[in-house]
C-alpha cells in the first residue's frame, strides 16, 4: 500500500455512517470535553514536551493555533468550498483587529459590542472588493485579492488613526462573562473562546453545506459556466461565500486584538494569508476536519521548533514541498470520499 | 499631492520609469512564460530574481575584489566584468528555475493533482530560497561594488541621461525582442507556443513534455537573472527579501497586460515602471503599490484578460 493510497477521512466517515444518533452524540460531546481540558495537557512531566521555548503551551493554544483553525474554516469556504483563491485573507483578520483598536481606545464599547461591527466591516469590505472583482477568474482573482491584502497593511502603516509603524497600544482585554476573566494570565479561558468560537463557525458551515447555498458553491468550484447554465446566481453565491469568509476573519481579528493587546501593521503581512492557505491545502482541501488538523499542524509545528530558531522557516518550507509532493490532496483529502460516496449510493449527509 | 512634479520632471520620471518598468518586463516574462504553459503561477519567481541579485553581487566583489566604489573600472576591464556578472546571473537563476519545476512543479504535474497544491509547493520552494538567502547573508543587505562611474550623457530635454539607466533600458530591449523572436521563429519556441495552446495534442505531434517545459523555466529563469543584474546595476544592494515587492509588481504587470502573453507582459512592464514613478511623485513613495492596485482593478474591470489579454484556449506565448 502506497502512501498516498492511505485516507483516514474515508475511514472516519464510514465509521460514522454506522453510528446512530445517541452516540454520535455521545462521540461529539466526548471530543468537545476532551479539546476543552487540552491547555492542561502541558501541566504534567511527560506531557511538558508539548511545551514550547518561548511562549507558554497555553498561549500557543490560542494563538496561533486556535486562530489559525478558525481563520482556516472561514477562508476554507472561499478557497475550499467555492474554489476561489483569496491570497490576502489577512486583510480581514487586519480590518477585525483594527476596528476592535480603534473603537477601543476611542470609545467605551467592549469586545463583545466591537465584535458584530468588525465582522460587519469585514464582510462590507469582502462585499465591496468582491462586486468588481469576484467576475474576474482564478489567477487575476487570486493577484488582486493578494493586492487588497498589501493595500490594507499599507494604508494601516500611512494613516494616523492608525497609529502608523508603531501600531496601537494599550487595547483593552473582553470583559468577563460570569467567572470567566479575560485577562493576561487567562490563555485558558481565551482558550475557550476561540474553541466555541470555532465549534460555531463548523456548526454554520455544516448548515450551509447541506444547503442552497452549500450546493451552489459546489457547484460553482466544479464548474463555473456549468452552475450558471443550471440558473445558479453564481455573482451572488461567490459574494456570499466572500463576505461569509471575511465575516469570520473579521471576527478572529477582534478577538486577537483583543488578546494580544498591542497590534501593528508588521502583524498582518502577506505570509499570514499564505500561512492559512498552507492550512487549507496541507490538511485537505474544502475538508473541514483537514483544515482543523492542518491548522493545528502548521501552526503548532513552527512554535514547537522554535530552537532552531534560524532555520525553522526553511523547515517549515521544506516541510510543505515535501507533504505536498506525498500527499497533494492534503493529509485528509475531500475527493476520494465523494467517489465512495457516488459508488455505494450513500446518501448526502 | 505634487502633480507640479509631473510638468516640471516629466522626461526624467519617463526615464526613470521605463528602465524600472523594463525590469519588471523581464521578471515578468518568468510569470507570463510558464503561466502560458503550465497555467500556474510560477511564485517562486521572486526568489529566483533574488537568487539572480545575489549571484551578481557574488561575481562583482569577486571580479573586482572590494566591495566599496573607490576604483570605478574602465574600458574592456568593465564590459567583460559586466557580460560575466550577467551571464552568471542569469544562469544562477536559469539553474535555480529548472530546480524549482523538479521539485515543486513536475511530480505534482505528472499526477494531475488541482492547481492549489502546485501552488503551496512553489510557495514552500520560495520560502526555502529566501530562508536559505537570509541565515547565509545573517539577514543583511549586500551591497554591489559600484563598477562603473555613473556619468551623465547631459540633458536631454530636461532628463538626466545617466550611463546605468540608459545601458537598462538599451539592453533590455536588445534581450526582449531576441526571446520575442525565439519563441516566434525557433523551433524550440514552436513547441512552447504549442504546449500552450494545447498539453494534448502537443504531446500527439511528438514535443517532449518535460523537456519543453524544463526549457520554458529556464528561459523565464534566463530573463529574470538579467533583470536581476540590471537591478543590481542601478540599485545596487539587495537584500534577502528583495524579490517579494519586485516579483509582486512584476507579475502585477503580467496580469496587467494578459498573463501567458509575451507582449502583454512587455507594455504591461512597462505602463506599471511608469505608472509608479509617477505616482510616486506626485503621492509619495509609500503610496505607489496602492495606486498600482487600484489602476490594476479597474483595468481588469473594463478588460477582464488584461489589456493584451486573449481568452485563455487561444493564448499564445
């Protein structure tokens, strides 16, 4: 058996085919417990491996694991559901962490009020760049999103409001909700934050996918022309799909805003978007549970080596030219299981 | 705002603006050429034009044995270290384009996998390259010795003629219409133009695949070593991370004038080497890649496929 031939995906979903409601039910709530306890999984001797040199295990969890995962989800829908290449989904995450600095700092609303309006800026700004852009096709798509992305950095770095190079300090941490602080020392609770925050976000795109919408942007990836013909509104599902995405970068900006309290334009660059499209291609394309593990992955896997501090980019690249050349569906790639799927009859789930 | 700039300097921006946008045209070529074969974006090629920058600068302290400007060369001593420095250079970048395809780009090809993972290994590979430049170069820039006096010709309608901008904007030329005419008249260039129009059937007529390919790497490699060294010899210092704003605006300047299309790329070069100077001036350095967007969007609003673009089955090389 070669290894490419190996997919788990296939093999997990066959095994959940099987189960019947109560204990799925049972299989979910046990996963959800046991991601919820991860951040003390470092707190003993033969777990502190998991530890990192230089921030705290915890910390890590949140940053930039848990928002790696969710901004993977959102941009999974654009790339990996409607097939559109967004190389500057960093922009999102920018517009969310900006709106939460400056609203912050200038005004008295707190996290939980910032939060709707960044996901709103967000997503009038996928509205706004997706009207003239989303006619255009795959590469100019993918070098004018890659554009906004450098635009949005830029005008942060050249504008006041923003604070310039320096950034915008002094942002406020979330309020508590009942006994849960939202303070320095409190990566768990951000911990949990993140995690609900992501178990939404999968909810929602498990809705969507089995919806009008969810069709449409599958049909919009197989093939475009095809969709238009069978009277799909493909202009408007693609900027559903956009703001939808840019919705949930939004979101995770506020919230690491939020988190890490200083913000500044160095923190938004190209490499960022090309981080989260390694996710999305590494773990397996429009393949939710492939985003997950491939953001855990790429995002654990840079801070875990971080004592080779000089060369852990290069391992990193390395790293992806390898896993891609292996394995070019992702770890846990989509296909194969809709061929199963299309060969035994199963019915969509 | 300063569009008084704009009358006063005209000439002088023009100049300045088509020795940098002749240098985008030959990075650009990296993009357009294998964008018309393979339908994918090369983004490795910023890093081959690094690769290219570092091979000059390599050469010249090497040649010259300094890295200061203290003794410019003169006569045949300066043309031979110059046609070495750029012959290296664009092997050096050929070498690293024809590496980049083995590894990122041809097993991937040869399973028939989506355009995404093509992608994120040319991207793994570009990130491997610039990595591998910073912790050899300890994250410094590395400066060209300066080789020749950069005399002025005088004054030509108020532009300043220097010898550096003038030796660009000739050779670039020169070197434009020799691969214009390759691929156009060579027979080499017929199997180019004919893979892109058609992997298939180009395969069906006997042309080797690989080899045709390998060989459309090489040459976008070729051309963006030589911009490399011009770069080098206008600029002069380069830096680990030099190719991203550079391989950003050239390949912003395939797509302007129709990606996979050799012409394209060269007015589309250079409208954006003009369109920045410009800018530039007249809004302030740090505003050019906004204005360069913005034009790029609404271009491709009124034409979809660039200004040269073709529809995609007919695009030709």
């Amino acid at each position: 058996m070669k290894l490419t031939d190996i997919n788990l995906r296939d093999k997990g979903a066959a095994i959940w085919e099987g189960w019947d409601r109560p204990r799925r039910t049972i299989f979910v709530i046990a996963l959800i417990a046991l991601v919820g306890i991860m951040p003390f999984a470092g707190n003993f001797s033969f777990t502190s491996i998991l530890d990192t040199p230089i921030s705290s295990y915890q910390d890590v969890l949140v940053y930039p694991i848990g928002m790696f995962v969710l901004m993977g989800l959102g941009l999974n829908i654009v790339v990996g559901k409607s097939g559109l290449l967004d190389l500057g989904y960093v922009a999102f995450f920018a517009i969310g962490a900006y709106t939460m600095a400056i609203l912050s700092t200038r005004t008295h609303l707190n996290a939980w009020e910032i939060l709707p309006i960044g996901m709103g800026l967000a997503m009038l700004s996928g509205v706004l760049l997706g009207l003239p852009t989303l006619r255009l096709r795959g590469d100019y798509l993918a070098i004018v999103t890659l554009g906004f992305g450098e635009i949005v950095r830029i005008v942060t770095l050249n504008i006041s409001v923003t604070g310039g190079t320096n950034g915008i300090a002094r942002i406020p941490n979330p309020p508590a909700i009942g006994p849960l602080k939202f303070g320095l020392m409190n990566s768990v609770n951000f911990f949990w934050l993140v995690f609900a925050m992501i178990l939404l976000v999968i909810w929602m795109i498990r809705r969507l996918s089995v919806r009008r919408p969810g069709r449409a942007w599958e049909a919009i990836r197989q093939d475009e022309d095809v969709a238009m013909l069978m009277g799909v509104p493909t202009l408007r599902y693609k900027i559903w799909s956009f703001s939808i995405g840019a919705a949930v970068g939004g979101a995770a900006g506020v919230i690491y805003a939020s988190k890490v309290m200083v913000i500044a334009p160095q923190m938004f660059t190209f490499n960022v978007s090309v981080l989260i499209l390694s996710c999305i291609v590494f773990g397996g394309m429009g393949n939710m549970w492939g985003v997950v593990f491939g953001g855990v992955i790429l995002a654990y896997l840079p801070e875990r080596i971080r004592f080779i501090t000089d060369a852990r980019q290069l391992v990193y690249g390395i790293v992806l030219v390898v896993i891609m050349n292996v394995r070019p569906d992702g770890l846990l790639p989509r296909k194969k299981r809709e061929k199963i799927k299309a060969k035994t009859g199963a019915k969509n789930v | 705002m300063n569009f008084s700039v704009l009358t006063s300097q005209f000439w002088s921006l023009c100049l300045s603006g088509l020795s940098l946008g002749l240098i985008y045209v030959l990075i650009s070529l990296g993009y357009t050429m294998v964008y018309g074969v393979l339908r994918l974006i090369n983004f490795a090629n910023s890093e081959i034009f690094m690769v290219g920058t570092f091979a000059t600068v390599w050469v010249e302290t090497g040649l010259t044995g300094h890295t200061s400007n203290s003794n410019p060369l003169h006569g045949f001593q300066l043309v031979y270290t110059l046609l070495f420095a750029l012959v290296v250079s664009m092997l050096a970048s050929g070498l690293t384009a024809i590496a980049v395809e083995f590894l990122a780009y041809r097993r991937l090809r040869a399973r028939g996998t989506n355009r995404l993972a093509s992608l994120i290994s040319a991207i793994g590979m570009s990130i491997i390259l610039s990595e591998s430049a910073r912790i050899l170069t300890h994250s410094r820039p590395q400066a060209s010795p300066r080789l020749m006096e950069k005399t002025s010709f005088g004054h030509i309608a108020g532009a300043n003629f220097r010898i550096d901008t003038v030796l660009v904007v000739i050779s670039a030329l020169l070197m434009f219409f020799a691969l214009d005419r390759f691929v156009n008249k060579s027979r080499l260039g017929k199997a180019i133009r004919a893979v892109s129009m058609s992997e298939e059937n180009a395969k069906l007529m006997g042309i080797n695949l690989n080899r045709v390919i390998s060989v459309t790497f090489l040459i976008g490699g070729l051309m963006t070593g030589a911009a490399a060294f011009f770069f080098m010899t206008v600029y002069e210092t380069t830096k680990f991370n030099v190719g991203f704003n550079l391989g950003l605006a050239a390949f912003t300047a395939a797509v302007l004038g129709g990606i996979g299309n050799l012409r394209g790329a060269f007015f589309g070069g250079i409208a954006l080497g003009l369109l920045e100077t410009m800018s530039a001036a007249v809004l302030g350095s740090q505003w050019k890649s906004v204005t360069v967007f913005v034009v790029l969007v609404l271009v491709l609003l009124v034409r979809p496929n660039g200004i040269f673009g073709e529809a995609i089955q007919q695009t030709r090389v």
